[in-house]
C-alpha cells in the first residue's frame, strides 16, 4: 500500500541514477513515509554477509532469513526515539553519551538505568557506555548475585548447605549455564532432583524386604554367579535329556575328540574361548545331574564362584547339581529381579543412599525456589542490559546498512566495499573485486544471464580454515584469451584469508571497448592460424604417406656397378636461363605497378590515412557499437536476486565505473642484462631498422620512377603538340634549312 508523504526528500547521482539521499537524522525519523518504489532494495539475506552479524539479527525481528522494508523502519523509529540527536546516528560511532538518552520515553529511562547499571557492574565511571562495554556479558554479571535469567549458582547463597546442594543437583542433572558463565541449575531441574532423591529413597526402602534378599547383602553378587553359568547349566541339562532319549546320540552330544585333536598341538591356554565352547560337563546317558568334579576347565573359575555364593548355603555337602535343586535356586531370585526393575530415581543413585538421605530431611528445596524466584525478579532489568548492547549495535552499524540497502552509495564509493562484496580474487594478472558469494549455483544459472557481465564462477577452499565457498567474480577489464574452466587463482575473504579457487563455469560478455576492438582481429587471426595449421597437417600428412610409399617399393642398389647406373641414370636438372629470367621480370613488374599503385594513391599525402581509418572503422566498429551497448546496461541485480536479494532498482556498472573493479598488472620497462639477449635485440632493433629503410627506399624508388615518367610523357606531349602547330603554320620549312646548311658545311 503506498504511503502519502509531504516530507521534502532529498536527491544526489548514485551509480549513474538518481536515489534518495540519507543525509541527516531527520531522514530517518522519516524513513516510514519513503515510498518503497524509491527504495534500491526491499529484501536481503541475514547471513552470507560482509556485515556485523549480531546487527543483522537484531534488524532480522522475525527471525525469517530475510530483513524486509518494515524490518529497517522499525529499527529506525526505535532508534530516533530513544536518542535525542539523531543526527549522532550518521555517525557511525562505537560509544553513546548517557546523556544522549531521552529519559522522557519509557524505554530511554529503562536503556539509561540499565547503561548506568553495566558501567557500575563493570567499576567503570564514565558517562558514556561503548560497545566493548556491553560486548562481555559474563563479565557484566560475573559479581552478581542474581540476573534475571532464573538460573542460581553456587555464588548466589550464602549458605554452605545450599551451594553443597546445588552442586549436587549440577552434578546429577547437568545443570545450566548462568549469565555469569558459571553452571547452575534452574526451578525446573531443582524440581526433578528432589522427586528424584524421593523416589530413589522409596525405592531402597522397599528392597531391604528379606524376601526380596534371599542372600542378604550378597543377592546381587549371587545373582551374577548365577547369570554367568545360566546357559551353559541349562545347556548340561538339555544334552543330559537328549542322551537319555536315545542313548545312540550320548557320543554326538559329548564333546567330540576330533575337535580337541585340532588344537593338541596348540598352546592350549590360547585356545580358552575354543574350550569354552565344549560342554560344561560330560555327557552321558542315564545321567541327570551336574557332577562338581568334573566341571570343564573354561568354567571351572566361575563354577566355583557359584559354589561359594549359593551352592553351599542351599546345597551343603553335596558332590552334584540335579536340575529341581538348579531350578529352585534361579525361582530365588525372581523377586529380587522385579525389584531391580522396578528401580527409580537413577539420577542421584551416585550420591549414595545416606547423602540423599541427608538431603530430604533438609528443608533445601523450599530455600533454593526462593533463590531462582529473586532472580527471576530482576529478568526485565536483566533484558534491559541485552537492550543495551542491541541499540548500541544499531547505533553503530544502522547507517552503514542503510547505505547498502536503501541507496548502494557503499558500492559505488571509492573507498568502501559493500556488504554483498566477499573479497577480491586473483588471476591472470589482474585482481577482480567485484565478487559475490554463491549461495545457490542453479539459481545463479539461470539469472546470471541477464547481467550482461563477463562472470567467471569459482569454487574456494582453504584448507588450513577448513573453509569452501563459492564465488561469482565479475571480470570488468582486461583480455579473455587465457581464461578456461580448471584455471587455477588465489581468492581473498575480506578477513585475508586466502583460498584456492578454480574457475568452474564462465559466462561470457564484452569485458572492454579495448577488448571488442581487437575481437575482431585476434577471431581473423585464429582462423588463418587454424587453415594454415590444418592444411600444414594435411601436406604432411600426405608427403609423408608418399615417402612410405615410396620407401616401400624402392630397390636399392647394393653393387658399385649398380650404384654408378643409378647415378647415370637419375635425370639432372638444366639451369634454364630463361625461367630465371622470366623470374626476374615478373618480380620486376610487381614492384613497378606497387610502385605506380602507391603513387597514386600518396598523391595526396593524408589519402592512406583516411583508407587506414576507414577500414578499422569497418571492421572493428561493429563490435566496438555492440560492446558498447552492452557495457552500458551490466546490472548486478540478476546476481543478487539469484543470492536471495529483492532488488528494486537497476545497479548499473557502466564503463568507466566498471574499469574500477578489475586492477591490471602494470610492468615497468627494464633494459635486459643478459648480453646475449642484449645483442639479440640489439640485432632485431637493427633488423627492423633495415627493412624499414628498404620499404622506404623502395617506395622512394618507385614514386620517384612514377613521377619522372608522367613528366617525360608531359614533356613527350608538348613536343609533339608543338611540331604540329609548326608544321601547320610553314615554320617548319625554316626551322629545316638551318639544319641543311649546317649538314652541307658538315659534309664539306
């Protein structure tokens, strides 16, 4: 819904367009009737950011991921009603005067008593509170007592009694970290440890019952003699019956001598747990009982231990265990199991019987209560200082955000990187500082696109941090002929933590003017060197295949006689006068009609630059017009909408903005100081000097050729009109006679 506002805003050139400028306090105090269709941006992440983490999730008020339009006003409206200048909040500043508070709001008079209450906690005098202040919470509440967040600790009681039993409750339940940094315990696990001591208590008390104890004291260790030779008894008993059954099987229910013959030649007290397998005593048919000589070695020591604890108290002087007098004694125990079962209050059981004891019949339960209870009555001045540290977060951070948020001014400022800037990425001799952290790549493959920027996607990880990332660097200046997918490069986080980064998908756009200038050329270029290079191939190819050929059905001479014949008989070639001349005349031919060719056309002396222009012109203007309209429309939006940002303006990153982004190597000028590549160049410098004489020369020559012979058919020309006119007029006849007198004398 769109808001009405008479409040004068303010504009300035941002990026090449013009957005709103935030320059005073009283715009934020507006900021609610600035219509969103003004703003830059309407939405972004709450993570991902080069950013004060803490600050975005205080403006983060719903805890969705995101901070929305109404999210950023709201934290205006708090801050521009608590502290009197607002102006002070442009800023930027660590510390907040005490004074700055506006005691007249109910929430400035609660933020000023809690500011005063810290520095008092703290031992400071001062009349101003800094975020380093407000930063260390334990040391805020290390001396106190109570605050606020109803957990008590030993140091909140006086009373040796309780600490000792708040450290019993800390020790069976875990206990809870205090705002002090120290373990507690709170009303809740107060409440569980004394039902818990009760309900252990009651539980002792009901197995001191002489049924439930058929061996007194010694139950629980007679049940466990008992339990480690359960199976192999019942397992006597059951071959005991078998063998009886058919007295045939006594043989293959016994243990068998093949198996004790395999481990003979061992070292039989390795091969206890093979041992431990045979039966527990000797099968025999007819038999019934488990005699107590003739127990199996492996058994022996636990079958002793059962003796002890409960064969000689219910079977005294007997030499064998019939199986009743085995099920007598395991229905003995049947009572004090279902007691173990039924066993509550295992938490405090490490305490011991007397120490719970002890416990209940304190009055520590009621005494404790009211301890978590006074703490809890300080939780609103408690909250109170956490407020203190998140208005003097906003007071530090808000504007620097609002830069990034409602105008981008930090993006396009010259000493600033904005938030959504992860660092800089180094590669091919250029650093690139316009790169965005990925957060999904099929996103970014679809929106990137639409950028109209040459991107160049890579994958960082840092191995000592144990850290990936990947990034979308925007390359703004410089060539493309090196740049691949698996191109390796160093990437710097903002922190200078460096990470290895490979180039993992390119998307291609102009770059440069420069770069669209020389396209052109370096494209021509390529394509001849791939004619040359595919047809040198085919050639090779094809002599190669004639010389195997050839090689093949060759017959080489391996006599003197046959090597003279091969030798007479190999046609030689005649110089052939004529075609070296034909040679000379068709070279000297060409050099003459280059030579007219280029005196026509120097005639006039600016003629070959005009030509030179007109065909640079011609072939690179296209691509110079088409980078140039490209390069005038990059928009990082698309890369920010695809990292989760609502972006409601363009963000233009125009040519001479965008040259900015991308450092190029820049190498001064050495003289070599190797003699031999010194002479080398001294050698090419005099070479090139050379051919640059002889073009010279010869185009000299050949002008100087030109224009001697259009004066001799001038002159030709007038010589000849004049002879007619003569001829015409009868001078010709005395122009004659002088010369025939002369001849005569000559003659004479």
């Amino acid at each position: 819904m769109e808001k009405t506002s008479t409040y004068n805003w303010q504009f300035k050139p941002i990026g090449g367009t013009s957005r709103i400028a935030i320059s005073s306090g009283e715009d934020l105090k507006h900021l609610g009737e600035l219509d969103q269709k003004l703003w830059t941006v309407l939405s972004c992440p709450s993570s991902g950011l080069e950013f004060d983490q803490k600050t975005l999730d205080i403006l983060d008020s719903n805890k969705d991921g995101r901070i929305n339009v109404g999210e950023v006003v709201a934290a205006a409206d708090y801050l521009t009603s608590v502290i009197k200048d607002a102006d002070k909040i442009l800023l930027m500043e660590d510390s907040l005067a005490l004074d700055e508070l506006i005691l007249d709001n109910p929430d400035g008079k609660r933020l000023h008593d809690s500011a005063k209450q810290i520095l008092e906690n703290l031992g400071l005098q001062k009349d101003s509170i800094s975020l380093a202040d407000t930063a260390d919470s334990i040391a805020i509440f290390a001396k106190t007592k109570f605050n606020g967040d109803g957990v008590i600790t030993p140091a909140s009681t006086d009373n040796e009694t309780l600490k000792s039993v708040i450290g019993n409750i800390i020790s069976c339940t875990g206990g809870a970290p205090d705002r002090s940094g120290e373990q507690g315990v709170t009303a809740e696990q107060i409440e569980a440890f004394y039902t818990a001591c009760n309900e252990w208590s009651a539980w002792t008390e009901s197995g001191k019952d002489s049924a439930k104890l058929p061996y007194g004291d010694n139950t629980e260790a007679a049940l466990a003699a008992v339990n480690a030779i359960a199976d192999k008894v019942n397992d006597y008993f059951m071959r005991c019956k078998l063998a009886t059954f058919d007295s045939d099987s006594a043989a293959a229910l016994d243990v068998q001598v093949a198996r004790i013959s395999e481990i003979s030649a061992h070292n039989l007290a390795q091969c206890v747990d093979e041992i431990a397998a045979y039966p527990l005593a000797r099968i025999s048919a007819g038999s019934s009982s488990l005699p107590y000589d003739g127990i199996n070695p492996a058994w022996q020591a636990a079958f002793a231990r059962f003796k002890e604890l409960v064969l000689d108290l219910d079977c005294p002087g007997k030499d064998s265990l019939d199986e009743t007098e085995w099920l007598a004694i395991c229905g003995k125990f049947e009572a004090y199991t279902a007691w173990k079962g039924s066993k509550k209050g295992e938490s405090v059981e490490a305490l011991g019987t007397d120490r719970v004891a002890e416990i209940l019949n304190g009055d520590g339960k009621a005494a404790l209560l009211a301890l978590v209870e006074q703490d809890k009555a300080l939780e609103a001045e408690a909250n109170s200082i956490e407020d203190v540290d998140k208005l003097l977060h906003l007071y530090r951070y808000f504007y620097s955000f609002l830069r990034n948020y409602i105008t981008m001014e930090d993006f396009f400022a010259k000493d600033k990187l904005a938030i959504f800037q992860a660092g800089s990425l180094f590669l091919d001799q250029r650093c690139l500082k316009l790169c965005v952290r990925v957060s999904d790549m099929s996103k970014h493959g679809d929106m990137a696109g639409l950028s109209g920027m040459y991107i160049l996607y890579c994958k960082c990880e840092s191995k000592a941090k144990g850290k990936s990332m990947d990034i979308a660097a925007v390359l703004t200046d410089g060539d493309v002929d090196h740049l691949r997918v698996g191109t390796n490069g160093i990437f710097y986080d903002r922190d200078g933590v460096d990470y290895n980064a490979t180039i993992t998908k390119i998307v291609e756009n102009p770059v440069s003017i420069r770069q669209a200038f020389w396209s052109p050329y370096k494209k021509f270029a390529r394509t001849i060197t791939d004619r040359i290079n595919k047809s040198a191939a085919e050639k090779e190819s094809k002599v190669s295949s004639e010389l195997t050929k050839k090689a093949a059905t060759a017959q080489i001479p391996t006599t003197e006689e046959g090597k003279a014949a091969a030798q007479a008989a190999a046609p030689k070639a005649p110089f052939d006068i004529a075609k070296i001349a034909g040679i000379f005349a068709a070279f000297g031919m060409a050099a003459a009609f280059l030579a007219s060719a280029l005196a026509k056309l120097v005639r006039p002396w600016y003629t070959p630059i005009i030509v030179l222009f007109v065909l640079v012109v011609l072939i690179s203007g296209p691509s110079m017009f088409i980078a140039w309209q490209k390069l005038r429309k990059r928009n990082l939006a698309p890369v920010l909408n695809a990292n989760g940002w609502a972006i409601n303006a363009s963000i233009l990153v125009g040519i001479m903005f965008g040259a900015k982004l991308t450092d190029l190597a820049e190498f001064p000028a050495l003289e070599s100081v190797d003699p031999k590549a010194a002479s080398k160049k001294s050698w090419k410098r005099f070479r090139n000097t050379l051919i640059i004489i002889l073009l010279a020369a010869a185009a000299g020559a050949g002008i100087w050729w030109k224009i001697s012979s259009d004066r001799n058919k001038k002159a030709d020309k007038e010589c000849v009109e004049a002879v007619s006119e003569e001829a015409a007029t009868g001078e010709t006849q005395a122009l004659l006679e002088p010369e025939e007198a002369v001849t005569e004398s000559v003659t004479e």
